[in-house]
C-alpha cells in the first residue's frame, strides 16, 4: 500500500495548489485594515475604520437584511417544489422520469448570463401587469433566486430519495396507507436531512447570487452582493475587503465546526 | 384516472412554475433574437459578422481552454492527495477545496484583486524588497481572469475526479506493481488512463461553466477582457441593443447545449461499457 501513497513531489504539487487555493481569501485581510480610501496594503499604521463604516452605513445592514429576507422565502419555495417534484418521480416512476428532471434542471446546466436574460425579461413583463412581483422589487428578486435555486434542490432531494429502501414504501402501501401517509410518515421522516441540507444550500446560493440579480435590479432591490458589486467596479471601495473578512470568518466557522463535531461523532462511534 | 391526477399534483407544480418563470420567457429572448430592431436573422449575421463579437467569441474560447487546462491539472493534484493520501494530508485538501467553495464569487474576485492590483500585495511586496521599481500589471488583463477563474473552477473539476479515482480497480495498481513497474511508471501508464473519463467529465464541466462566466471576468479584466456573458450585459444596459443581446444568448445557449449533449453520450456510453 506504501507504494502506492502520493509520494513527496505529489505531495509539493498539491500543497502549492492549496496555497493558490487559501491565497485571496487570506490576501484580503490585511487589506482591510487599511487607513486609506482606496485598496492598498497598510505598512506602518492599521486602521478600523472600514469596519465602522460597515456599521455607520446603514446600506450595508439593509442590504444584508434584504439578502436574508430573499434568501428564506426563495429557499422555502424552491425546496417545497423540489420536494414535491422529487418525490413524484420517486414514487411514480413515471416514463419520462429523464426528461422531466432535465427541464427541472435547466436552469442550473444553462449559461447564467441567459438565464438572468431570461428572468429579466420575465420580469420586466410582469411589471407591466403589477408592482409586487416586478423588475427591481424584492418579490421579483425572491422569485427570480427560486427559479435558480429550484434544480440543487431536486438534485440533493433526489439523492437523498435515490437511498430510501423502496421496500419499507411497499410495506406501508400494501398495508394500505394512501399516498398522504406514505410520503408523510414513511418518507420524509428518511430524507429529513436531505431537506434541511436542500434548505440551507438554497439559501446560501441565494445569499451569495448576483449574476441574475444585477439584470433584474436596478436602484430598490439592493442586495448585499449587488452592494458589493457597486464597490467593486469603479473605485474599490476597502470596505469591500472588511465585509469580505466577515463573511470568509462566516464560512470558516461553519466548517471547521462542522468537521470537528463529525470528528467527534466518528470517535464516539469507534469507541461504542 | 387517479394516478395521474396525483402525478400532476406532486410533479405538477415545479414543472409549471419552471415553465412559466423560465420557458415561456426564453421564447421571449428567441422572439427578441429575430424582431428586434427589425424582423429576420439580421442580428444573428450581425453577431457572426462583426468583428468585434467574433474577438470576444475567439478570445472567450481562449480564456476557457487555458482556465480548462489549469483547473483540471490543479484539482488532479489536488484530489490525488484528497483520495490516496494520509489522514492529515486528507483533512487539509479536503479544507481548502470546501473553504474556497462556499465563498462567494465576488469574494473571490476581490481576494484576487487585493493580490494582483497595482498596489495589492504581490506588486508592494516585490516593490519594497526592491526586486521591482514599477507596479506589473497583473490584472485587469486577460491574465487576471484565467487565474480568477481557475481559483473558482478547481473545486468543481475536483468532484468528478474524486469519483473516478475512488473508482478504480486497485487490483490493477497492484498487478503493475507485482510486475515490478516503477512508482512513475505506474502513475503515467495505468493511473492517469484510468481515471480518463473522470479527467473528460472535469474537463467537460470546467469548460461548460467557464463559457458563461460573467462576474469574474468583468471585475478582474476590469472592462478590458470581455467575455461573451459580459458582452450580453453590456448589449442589453449599456449601448441597447436588445436583438444582438438576445441574439448572443441564443447562440452562447445552443454552445452550451450541444457540449452538454456530447457529454450526456459521453456518461452513456460509458455506463454501458
């Protein structure tokens, strides 16, 4: 087995591409704590003040307000369909099962930059019959993110399905439980950590979208991302780099939690 | 009667929905593609003959063979590492291809440019040890946007490599080995050919997503290296030109869909081997 471990050059190569990997995500923090107005890497004084202008400018808390608010109502309706969607290919195998889920899919294989295309000339029609669900308001946004985020959702739900025991289905069908019970009492009790898993991705997809959201907004419906992305063009704004470090420390968190209570799991396992 | 009736209510709704947010609206693009400004292909001549739309499709093409390129040779390595290698060695890939994964792209694009930019990292420190006396010009030019986009693309090359590599008859590993082949030999001569359909799908899939990128390109070639995603942007805000936008789309769409068929028959034949 020894022989056939990645050797030392093996092991070089990939840890130069892990520090490509770690790079701009680690390059942003010095950076933000610049007391210049514009990106450059402090050398001798140290500053805060891109931080509290995170908290002195209420854009930035509006705009993360906004990206939550889209976020769980996108989430919620696309893994509700998703659901629905899966489990009636699931259960009901029906013949087109390959092309029903390739349309369920297509907005996640199309080329973004079409796909925002085509939601903004959705929405653009739409306002034209009412203001609610419309180009730049945060309804039009939610629906928009839900029609993005819709096909990760059949996809983790269906691999979820895909390692139910079908047979524990047609032990509860030949007793005969109707469609309801089935899929309330017998299914979704299974893939209950599919569908928060389906849950939380929607919603950071959603969090973090901005290839469709800069067609379909313009001035109201100010996300947090399309916030940034107005800091970033022209002038980069440091502040970029301040909300930048929150969001990574965010994420890191998460994972690093995450392993280690799996961790912790494994060993408890091990030693029961 | 009754089956269908239930069909329609559980496969119904994200089907309606998909086709009335999605379909329908893509039809509009097509309708926008033959009548705007005036009915006809003249816009899909238009875009095939103006040398301009031609540069961006030649230099797009370019972009994404060499990001293709890059991505799949940085996450083989990578995931070599993440599949075979030591616990420790396994935890550690296996942090720095998630980390980077669940950060956003404009995070991304920004740490990048907190690196390259004229007074980013890389160019005050080469600066200050005085190896340089004028800032290099390491973005907002085409060179910007393939590492960019080869720093988003590595974790999505990894997975289908990982799979291929978990794949693998170690039998065979085994049997070179016994015939008395070399470690390097053994890696270039029954390793990489069989893990060669996972190579393709990575490379497929980089590829597919690299052509309709938008973000990445438009912050870190900085106006100067568009792309065909960026060209649509630009199309329909910024000098209108509704037609020639919708008429890109369509033709950057049948790409996409043509390459996805390939590698649909690709995956098939493949299983039915």
């Amino acid at each position: 087995m020894t022989v056939l471990r990645p050797g030392p050059l093996a092991a070089t190569l990939a840890a130069l591409v892990a520090v490509f990997l770690m790079m701009p995500l680690i390059a942003v923090i010095p950076v933000s704590f610049t007391p210049t107005r514009y990106l450059s890497v402090p050398d001798a004084e140290w500053s805060l003040r891109h931080y509290r202008a995170l908290i002195d400018n209420p854009a930035w808390a509006q705009g993360a307000w906004l990206s939550i608010r889209i976020g769980v109502v996108a989430s919620v309706v696309a893994t509700g369909l998703a659901l629905l969607f899966s489990l009636g290919i699931w259960m009901l195998q029906p013949r087109f099962a390959g092309l029903l889920m390739g349309l369920a899919l297509l907005p996640m294989v199309a080329p973004p930059v079409v796909s925002a295309l085509t939601l903004y000339f959705f929405l653009i029609t739409l306002s034209k019959m009412n203001s609610f669900i419309a180009y730049d308001t945060w309804a039009g946004v939610a629906l928009a993110h839900a029609v993005m985020i819709a096909p990760f959702a059949v996809v983790l739900i269906s691999v979820a399905l895909a390692q139910v025991d079908r047979r524990i289905d047609l032990a509860a069908r030949s007793m005969g439980a109707g469609l309801f019970t089935r899929i309330t009492r017998v299914i979704l009790p299974n893939i209950r950590f599919g569908i928060l898993t389906a849950l939380f991705l929607t919603f950071v997809l959603s969090w973090e979208e901005i290839g469709v959201t800069l067609f379909i907004t313009s001035v109201n419906a100010v996300t947090l991302p399309r916030l940034m992305w107005m800091g970033l063009r022209d002038n980069i704004d440091p502040a970029i780099a301040a909300i930048s470090v929150v969001l990574i420390t965010i994420v890191v968190t998460v994972i690093l939690t995450k392993a280690a209570l799996e961790r912790r799991r494994a060993r408890a396992q091990e030693k029961a | 009667m009754k089956q269908s009736s239930r069909f329609l209510l559980l496969i119904g709704p994200l089907l309606l929905f998909l086709v009335a947010t999605y379909l329908v609206p893509f039809l509009g693009i097509i309708r926008w593609s033959v009548t705007l400004p005036e009915p006809g292909l003249g816009q899909y001549k238009a875009a095939l003959g103006d040398p301009l739309v031609l540069t961006v499709f030649w230099r797009t093409l370019r972009i994404c063979a060499a990001v293709t390129a890059g991505a799949v040779t940085g996450a083989y390595v990578v995931t070599l590492l993440w599949v075979r290698g030591s616990p420790l060695q396994r935890l550690v890939v296996e942090l720095c291809i998630l980390i980077p994964f669940w950060i956003s792209v404009l995070t991304r694009a920004f740490g990048w440019l907190a690196l390259l930019s004229n007074k980013g990292l890389i160019n005050t420190w080469l600066q200050s040890l005085g190896i340089l006396s004028e800032p290099l010009t390491l973005v907002r030019n085409e060179f910007g946007v393939i590492v960019g986009m080869t720093h988003f693309l590595i974790p999505f090359a990894v997975f289908p490599l990982a799979s291929s590599m978990r794949n693998l008859d170690e039998r065979v590993l085994m049997a070179a080995r016994g015939m008395g082949a070399g470690r390097a030999r053994i890696f270039w001569q029954v390793f990489v050919p069989m893990t060669r359909p996972g190579i393709l799908g990575a490379g497929l899939v980089v590829f597919v997503f690299a052509l309709g990128f938008f973000i990445t390109p438009a912050i870190l070639g900085g106006g100067r290296s568009v792309m065909v995603a960026e060209l649509i942007y630009l199309r329909i805000f910024q000098s209108p030109d509704w037609g020639l936008g919708a008429a890109i789309s369509v033709i950057l769409m049948a790409g996409v869909g043509i390459l996805l068929a390939a590698m649909m028959r690709q995956v098939r034949q493949g299983a039915s081997k």
